[in-house]
C-alpha cells in the first residue's frame, strides 16, 4: 500500500474511533432520559436516533475501507451492497438533520398559527411514523443513488415481435429525483426552520417582557441549525462528486473529499452534544471516564 493509503487508513480508524465514541455517549444519555423521565422528548429521540445512525454509518464505511486493501471487492456483489447502505445513511442522516431542525423551531417558536399549530400537534403525535417513514425513504433514495452511479438501464421490448427497440436509461430520471428527495427538500426544511426561528428570536428581542433565558435559548438552538445548514450543504456537494465520479480513487481530491465526508458526522455529533444542556453537563464526567452523572 502506497504512504497516501496508509495515511488514509490511519485517518479513518481514528475517525471511526471518535465517532462511535460520541455517538455511543449521546446514545447512552438520551435513552435513560426517555427511559428514567418518562416522558417523550421528540429532540432527544431524534438526537438519539441520529447517534444510532451514525454508528451504524461509521460500521458500514469500514467494508468501504476494506475496499483500499483488497481491491478485487470493487467488483462484488458486496461492494455494491455496501454502496446503498452507505447511501442510505448518508440520505436518512440528511433528513434527520431537517427534522432536528424543524422540532428545535417548533420548541422554540411560540406561535398561534393555526398551521403551525395542526403541524407542532401533529409532529409530535406521529414522531415514531415519521421516522419510520424517513428511513423506508432514504432507502429508497439510495437504491436511486445506486442507479445513477452505475447507470442502470431498462430493456424496451416491441410488442409485436418481442425484439429489443432500444435501451432506456434511467440515469437522468435517478440523477433528479435523487438531488431533489435526497437533498433538496431537507435543505429546503433547515432553511425554513431558521427563517421561523430568526423571526422569533426578533420577535423576542423587540418584546421587552421576554426573558434573557429564552432569548439565549434561541441563539444557541439558532446558531446550531446555522452549522447544521453549512455541514449538509458541504456534505452533499462532496457526495455529489464522489456519485458523479469526478474524481478517481487514485485522485488526491479523492482523499480530500472523502475525509471531509468522514470529519462532518463528527462535527454534527458536536454541535448536538454542545446544543443540549443535557449532553453538555454530562460530557467532561463521560469523557474523563468518571462516569455519567445524574443530567
């Protein structure tokens, strides 16, 4: 293996590393919160079953990497399986990110809409569908992935003769809805969900009877969904090249590409930890392991 390869194999073990280990703490602390409290918190649900998903993330780019020491998989059938989980929670994590952010502004946002109203009760009765749905979705949007990457095309038949007319690709047809179900809507989600929150945030400075409190509530739920709107839109342009193979895997670029793929999940799992009182308080105990404290 070339020193280039070497280097990248080190960086991802270490990035494996750090992020089964921040995920496996948010994990841990929001299920005994839902399990101890009692109560249905939708952000820590969501939060933790976005640690779940980048665990399992994190596992499935391992066969990925395996790919750098034995090459010959690139041609199995278990590198294309490995493609379209790793799609998948590259798309579920995308969305997940968009329902974080719609449920920080739900939380957040005090308003008598009607709209938001029927949406705020609704989100919140059916979260565990929502979810459920979102991941049969990304699925979905995945195996469209798959088909743009490799170009699957479909065989049209005369109906008379049964002799082959021609050859229908689906590679734009995959392209478009991939871009749009995959990445477009949940982008189009995170930004509305910070135009309502800065509307709110100014609604509470210009109402001098609100409190500090909810003021800094809102900043640093704000400034979170801010970098969350940064690191989606990064993510997704380096996954674009990757599925668009621009670069070859022999291509520095390529490397480059692919550790800011694999650094961005780690940086989301910090934000998360950062924006939640919760995960912040308990953090330093977890970290120093001195165990996790009472949160």
């Amino acid at each position: 293996m070339s020193p280039l390869g070497w280097i990248w194999s080190a960086f991802c073990l270490l990035q494996g590393l750090v992020v089964i280990y921040l995920n496996s703490y948010i994990v841990f602390i929001l299920w005994r919160s839902l399990t101890e409290d009692g109560k249905r918190n939708p952000v820590n649900l969501i939060q933790m079953v976005m640690g779940i998903n980048k665990i399992t993330m994190r596992c499935s780019w391992i066969i990925n990497d395996v790919t750098f020491w034995l090459p010959e998989i690139f041609d199995s059938p278990c590198y294309d399986i490995s493609f379209v989980f790793r799609a998948f929670h590259i798309y579920f994590s995308y969305w997940l990110t968009a329902w974080l952010c719609i449920y920080y502004s739900i939380f957040i946002t005090n308003s008598g809409h009607r709209l938001f109203l029927w949406i705020k009760r609704n989100l919140l009765a059916f979260l565990n569908q929502v979810l459920f749905l979102t991941g049969v979705g990304s699925l979905a949007i995945a195996l469209l992935a798959y088909m743009w990457r490799y170009n699957v095309f479909f065989l049209r038949y005369n109906s008379t003769n049964g002799t082959t007319i021609e050859d229908i690709s689906l590679t734009d047809l995959c392209k478009t809805s991939a871009i749009i179900l995959g990445s477009c809507l949940p982008f189009i989600g995170i930004a509305i969900s910070l135009v309502v929150s800065l509307s709110s945030l100014l609604k509470h400075v210009n109402n001098l009877s609100q409190t500090s409190f909810n003021v800094q509530v809102h900043v640093v739920v704000i400034k979170a969904m801010v970098l969350f709107l940064i690191l989606s839109l990064f993510f997704f342009v380096c996954y674009a090249l990757t599925l668009t193979k621009v670069y070859k895997n022999d291509n520095p670029m390529y490397f480059i590409i692919q550790s800011l793929m694999l650094i961005i999940p780690t940086l989301e799992s910090i934000i998360i930890i950062k924006a939640s009182p919760k995960l912040r308080k308990n953090f330093p105990r977890w970290f120093c392991f001195r165990g996790t404290g009472d949160g």
